[in-house]
C-alpha cells in the first residue's frame, strides 16, 4: 500500500518541489494539496512545469488522518497551522519552516520534533514522528563543518560567505527578487545575523560541546535562481591529507553527500539532491567548499529523504536526479 501525503502551502515553490518528487515517487499517493489562496484550481495552474499532472487540484481541506503531511509555510505559520488542526497520532509532520529547528522548540504543540539533518540523524529520524526540515544554508554549513567538529577542530573563528538563488526567498515578489533588480546584480543581506546561525551553532556543538567561536557569516544574494555555494574557513593546524581523510571518512556510506578531490560548482547540483564539497589546506587555513540545491537538499528532497527513513522505504527512493547541466 502507498503512503498517502498531504501537502499545505501548496502554491509555493517548496510545495512545487515537493509535488514534483512525490508524484513521481514509487511509494507515495498524493491525498490533498492544500492552498489558502488557489483552493479549487488544478495545481499546473500555478506549477507549471507539472503541465502532465490533469485531475490534482488545490483544496481547502485537509485530511487529519494522512500518513504524512508537510508543513510547507513560511516561518511562524507552521506553529499557527497545528494550533487549528488535531492530527492522527500516526500521522507523519515533516515541517519546513525554522519553528520547531531550536531546541527549546523542539517540543511543541503535544510533538517532539528531530532535526532532520539526514547525514547525522537518521537513525533517530527512523523512530521519529515528527520532524524539524533543517534550514538551506544551515543544511550546506552544517555538512561543511561537522567533520571539523567530530574532531574538535572548531577552536578559531570561523568565516563563511555563502551566496544563494532567488528561490531561496520564496514565491512572493519583493524589491530584491524583482527580475530587473536582480538580473546582473549581487548583494549582501543580513551580514553576521543571519537566522540559521543559532541552528548551526546548536547542530556543531552536538559534537564539539565546547565550539563557541565566532561564525562570522555573510549571506549574498546571487542573479541565478536555484542553488546554494557556501566557502567556509579557518586556521586549522592539521596538513591538506588529513583534512580530505576527514571528510571521505565521516560522510562514508552517508546517501547524496559525495567528496570531490577537484574544485566544484553549483551547475553540478542544481536539479539534485546532492551535497558536494570540496576541500583545501591553504597555508595555515582549512578552506571548505559546500554546493546544494536549495530548494532540493536544502529544501524538498531532504524532507523527502527524512520521509523514506521514517516509513523504511529506500532513503533514496524518488531523489535520483541528474544535474540539469547546460
Ligand atoms: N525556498 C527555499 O529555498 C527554502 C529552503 C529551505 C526551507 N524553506 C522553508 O520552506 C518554507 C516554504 O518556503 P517557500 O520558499 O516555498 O515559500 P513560499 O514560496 O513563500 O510559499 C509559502 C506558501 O505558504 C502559504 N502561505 C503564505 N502565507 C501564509 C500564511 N500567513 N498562513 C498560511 N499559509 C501561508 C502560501 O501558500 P497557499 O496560498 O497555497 O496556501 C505560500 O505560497 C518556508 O518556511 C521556508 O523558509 C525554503
């Protein structure tokens, strides 16, 4: 029998994503698209590129006994969202916004939520019921700098630009997504506070209790629209072997996260749900690079990986995707 998933905040381009991998996963019968502002409408009105898809429509009801639902709304909405609704204790929540990612969040509305960090925390995302979808650029960080913290390497300040895909903003229009403000264009936004700083903080110190160095991140906005490239470093005093030994030894065997020895670049991830990273000693730095697909790894497919674990299908039934290179 199939999973029956249900999806809220079907209009946006999470929701988009998601709809795009469930329809075509093996396991999954899609039972509802829930939408505020497109109730009514076949969902190809809106998502475009999923023209095939003739009789799902959005709906204004949901079913309180789905096997899983995820939650794809903006930030705070999420929490509003199941103070109305009373779902099954089987039903599944995978939300995807930062409501439920902190620890003093973690439990909430009768739930206990896990972080969905795929690469850490399978084994507990296997027990789980409810889960915390890790944020973008936490996600790409995060896997930049977890095998530094497994081997309490995080002792200096650490420093990370990251620059990130204008669907990274979601689907409404603002001043900075408007194609003529962002075509040709880079910018910084909310340098050295960006909100996922606390979730990396908590997710690095896991493993290195003591790490409570300065990350120093800044966040730019690129003119391309999907896909996530982050650069981290820091003074490191172990030589470039051993750092590349890190790495290949702590994502061994870890689905969807491959370690390129060659320099790297997002073309090779957008489209899939892989993270890719590559590293470097630089005279006394270590120097890391990190390229996901933000609505993909960063977004979507690790919610669906975070699915397949909790019903023991294939972690990676439905997220085979080659890169659209050219
Ligand atoms: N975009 C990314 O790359 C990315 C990556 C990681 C995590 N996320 C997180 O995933 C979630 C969804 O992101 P997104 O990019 O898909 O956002 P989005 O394009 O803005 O879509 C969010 C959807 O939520 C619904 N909505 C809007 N305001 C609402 C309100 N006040 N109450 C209830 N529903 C409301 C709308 O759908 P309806 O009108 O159809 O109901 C809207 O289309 C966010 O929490 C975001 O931070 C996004």
């Amino acid at each position: 029998m199939k999973i029956k998933a249900g999806i809220i905040g079907g209009t946006g381009y999470v929701a988009g994503e998601l709809l795009r991998i469930l329809i075509l996963h093996p396991n999954v019968d899609i039972d509802f698209v829930y939408s505020r502002s497109a109730a009514g409408k076949n969902i190809n009105v809106i998502h475009q590129d999923l023209f095939f898809e003739k009789k799902l429509k959005f709906s204004n009801s949901i079913n309180e006994n789905s096997d899983v639902v995820f939650l794809s709304l903006g930030h705070g909405n999420s929490s509003k969202f199941l103070n109305k609704y009373n779902f099954a204790n089987h039903t599944k929540i995978i939300d995807l916004s930062q409501d439920f990612r902190l620890k003093n969040h973690t439990s909430s509305h009768k739930k206990t939520f896990i972080y969905g960090l795929t690469a850490i925390n399978s084994e507990k995302i296997k027990d789980a019921t409810n889960i915390a979808n890790p944020g973008c650029f936490a996600t790409a960080i995060e896997l930049a700098l977890l095998p530094l913290a497994k081997n309490k390497l995080l002792n200096k300040p650490i420093h990370i630009h990251g620059v990130t895909g204008s669907t990274g903003a979601g689907r409404s229009l603002s001043e900075t997504s408007h194609f003529s403000w962002r075509n040709n264009n880079i910018s910084v936004y909310k340098p050295f506070e960006h909100q996922h700083i606390a979730e990396i903080k908590e997710t690095l110190q896991a493993f290195q209790p003591d790490m409570n160095n300065e990350i120093n991140f800044i966040p730019l906005r690129g003119n391309f629209s999907r896909g996530i490239i982050i650069t981290a470093y820091m003074d490191c005093d172990i030589d470039e072997k051993t750092l590349n030994d890190i790495y290949v030894k702590f994502y061994k065997s870890i689905p969807f996260i491959e370690i390129s020895k060659t320099t790297i670049h997002l073309k090779q991830v957008v489209n899939t749900n892989y993270a890719l990273i590559h590293t470097e000693k630089n005279q006394n730095k270590a120097f890391i690079v990190v390229v996901i697909d933000n609505l993909l790894k960063g977004a979507a497919g690790q919610a669906v990986e975070n699915m397949n674990l909790m019903f023991g299908l294939d972690h990676q039934a439905g997220l085979n995707f080659k890169a659209s290179y050219f």
